[in-house]
C-alpha cells in the first residue's frame, strides 16, 4: 500500500487506444517521480513550447492543490496529472471544463465499473468518500481563454483522510468490482477529459448538464 509502479508509458498509450482508438498518439506524456506540483510544472513547458494534449504525471507532489488553493494531499500511490487544452471558451465560461471534465471522468471510471458519482464542482466520490478532484487553471487573452490546464488527482493506493477513499480499498471489499492498473486508471482520466472537452466544443454544456446533475452526489 501507498507506493507508486514505475508507470509505464507503453502501456498507458496502449490503453487509451484501446478505450478510445481516435486518441491513438494524441497524448504527449511524461512521468515524473516527485514535483511540487503537476498543473505548476505544466505551465512551465507550456511557457518553453509543449503543446495541446502534453500530459504530465507525477508519482508525488509536494505542493498539490485544490479548489480555493486547498492543499491537495498528495502521497505515493496515487494517481496525479495535469492535460494541456485550448479550448473555444469564452472566459465567463471558464467553470464549464470543470463540469465537462468531471462529466466524462465519471462516465469512463463507470464504464470501468469505478461507480464514481460527484459532488459540485469538482470533486470525485465513491462510496459517499472523496476519490479525487479536479483543478482546472486557464490563461486568458482578452476576453477567450487561450489555455487550459487540467488537473486531476485520484486515490489508487495511497493513504487517505478520514473523509477520503482509495480504489484498493473498494476492491478488498467489493470483489465483484474488477481492479485496474495505475496505467488504466491514467488512460480512463486522459480518455473521460478529452471525452468531456470534445461535447462541450461540439454540443455545448446543456449537452452535459443533466448527466452531470444526475451523477451529483450532493449539491453544495
């Protein structure tokens, strides 16, 4: 418990091309064993060239973060990356990548059999416990956001608050839930992302609004 597989990046391209085979090398990925904080070291390659879809992955953070700048506890053992976006948004429409993410994070964990439900705005539960949590920052030019930098953090094995819960728990307990590897679990956030960002630029958010309300858990 509470240590990280040297995660591979085969494989997690190998699994996003089997659950969505239109995001074949879309992805550039980079795994990381410990950073401050994963949204923060993306930005800065987004200052020096990376581009749409560089993925980085962190094994720890020291500086995980939040909603409202909360410190995001952020161990060994669990899963942390940050997605580069652009999308077509209008900066008052900012909070709708949250929701549009958090939307197709929830339908990929389920269709992996991961029952995740969420709690407004960005928050993953299982099981009425924290699972994970999204932190999305945008950068703006004039009134359109340019940049996105998506941030997710999810529990696999790590140690967790009183509040919170880990995939490994829910498996020790619930064996008819089929267990995954970190590798999947990455490849089931990257693909629930991308998912979420292409209905919004397409369809719009009324077009994920009441599925998104429907997988609340509660609202606050």
């Amino acid at each position: 418990m509470g240590e990280t597989p040297n995660l591979s990046i085969p494989r997690i391209e190998a699994a996003i091309a089997t659950l969505e085979p239109a995001l074949r090398g879309y992805f550039q990925i980079t795994v990381q064993d410990t950073v401050s904080s994963t949204n923060q070291l993306l930005w800065e390659r987004l200052e020096t060239g990376a581009q749409t879809g560089t993925v980085i992955l962190a094994s720890r953070q020291t500086s995980g973060r939040g909603q409202r700048g909360r410190h995001w506890l952020s161990e060994p053992g669990g899963l942390y990356l940050s997605l580069c976006a652009r999308p077509k948004l209008a900066a008052q429409d900012s909070a709708q990548l949250t929701i549009a993410s958090a939307w197709g994070i929830a339908c990929s964990l389920r269709d992996g059999q991961i029952p995740v439900s969420l709690k407004w705005p960005n928050d993953i539960f299982l099981q009425g416990r924290k699972l994970g949590g999204i932190l999305t920052e945008t950068r703006l030019r004039g009134d359109r956001i340019t940049t996105a930098v998506i941030g997710v953090g999810v529990n696999w094995t790590n140690r967790v608050p009183d509040v919170g819960i880990n995939l490994h728990q829910v498996w020790a307990n619930h064996p008819e839930f089929p267990p995954c590897s970190l590798e999947m679990l990455a490849a089931r956030v990257l693909v629930g992302i991308e998912w979420g960002l292409y209905r919004l630029e397409h369809r719009g958010i009324e077009a994920i609004r009441p599925e998104y309300e429907q997988f609340l858990e509660t609202f606050a």
